[in-house]
C-alpha cells in the first residue's frame, strides 16, 4: 500500500494547484478576538451604524436626546444598517448639521 503525504493529501482535497503551505496554512488555529470589554468604543454618525448605536444604551441616549422622537420611532428598525449621516437626506427636518454635530460631540466623550 502506498503512503500518502500531506502534500499529496492536500493535492487530492484541495485540486492541482494546492501546495504543502497552503495545507498547513488551513490548519493554523484563528487568533482568538479581543475581549469586548478591552474594545474601545469610537462611534461617529458617519460611520456606525445606527443599529449599533442603538444597541449601546449611552448612545442611545444620545440620539434620543439630540433627535426626540428618533429612537421610539418603529420606522428605526428599519434603519439599523444605515448611518445617521445617511438618513440625513430622509429626515432632513429632523437630522440636521447641528445635531449630527452634537450627537458627534457627545459620542466622542464615550469611554
């Protein structure tokens, strides 16, 4: 019987142009994440989103603060995935400069 080697084991499962590093690459455990107590929140209204703003009481209650009616609003859910810079131009009334400023202002100081 004839022994396979990993470079031939990995030619079989991964095709033709597998090599031994990639197969020992594949193998290497994944880096274990940080710790979401040792993560930094660093929010902005251009670049979180609102969902995960929402999901952050101090910063829930920023927006509530800045943008009344906003967080109680059931049209919000849908909203999750956009930034609040990017529902400016939907409610522009109610999401202005200012108060996007403000919100900025306040998420900044977030330890």
């Amino acid at each position: 019987m004839r022994k396979f080697t990993s470079a031939l084991v990995a030619t079989l499962i991964l095709g033709a142009s597998a090599s031994p590093v990639l197969a020992v690459e594949a193998k290497a455990p994944a880096a274990a994440p940080a710790p979401a107590a040792a993560k930094a929140r660093h929010y902005t209204t251009a670049d979180t989103e609102i969902g995960t703003l929402l999901d952050d009481p101090e910063a829930k209650a920023i927006i509530a603060k800045n943008i009344p009616g906003m967080v109680e609003n059931e049209q919000i859910e849908m909203a999750r995935g956009m930034t609040l810079q990017a529902i400016k131009n939907y409610a522009p009334d109610d999401v202005t400069d200012a108060r996007l400023a403000a919100i900025d202002a306040e998420l900044a100081k977030l330890k």
